[in-house]
C-alpha cells in the first residue's frame, strides 16, 4: 500500500498530490509536536497510522472553541493501549 504523506502532514485523500513527505520527515513532525514520542516507538507504526497521528497532533495545536473539532476515524478504538512486553 503506498503512503500517502501531504505537505501538511495529513494523509491524502487525493491520489494526484505530487507534494509528499517521507516516513522520516512525517516521523521528525510528530516528535516536533510530541517531544516525548521516541523514534523507536513510533518505528512500529505504519505509514496510514503515522499520518493520523500527525493529522491529529496538528488539529490539536489548533486554538479550542466552538468551532474546534476532531473526528476520531470510525476504524479507530476510542481508547488504546499499547503492551510493551515482548
């Protein structure tokens, strides 16, 4: 599956994009925006996943009011965790 990385970070829609950024660039504005995600943690995602992370990090730096808000993707689980033993 390719990855769909936009300028903005946020995953497109729109195949015909020409303006993409790698995995690391998507990678370097996560930890930008979230000093405590490590590279390593987030090694384990995908490319789709990392792109809604980002996606939402950048709608969270955005100022709250009524006219806020963030759809949570119908295939994501409210709540998460991760198990870190293996």
């Amino acid at each position: 599956m390719p990855s769909r990385f936009s300028e903005s970070g946020a995953a497109e829609h729109r195949p015909s994009n020409p303006s993409r950024l790698t995995r690391d660039q998507v990678v370097d504005r996560i930890i930008s925006l979230n000093p405590t995600a490590s590279r390593g943690f987030l090694e384990d995602f995908g490319d789709e996943r990392l792109t809604r992370y980002l996606d939402h990090l950048t709608e969270a730096q955005k100022p709250r009011g009524r006219e806020a808000r963030w759809r949570r993707p119908a295939d994501a689980p409210p709540i998460m965790r991760r198990d870190t033993r293996r």
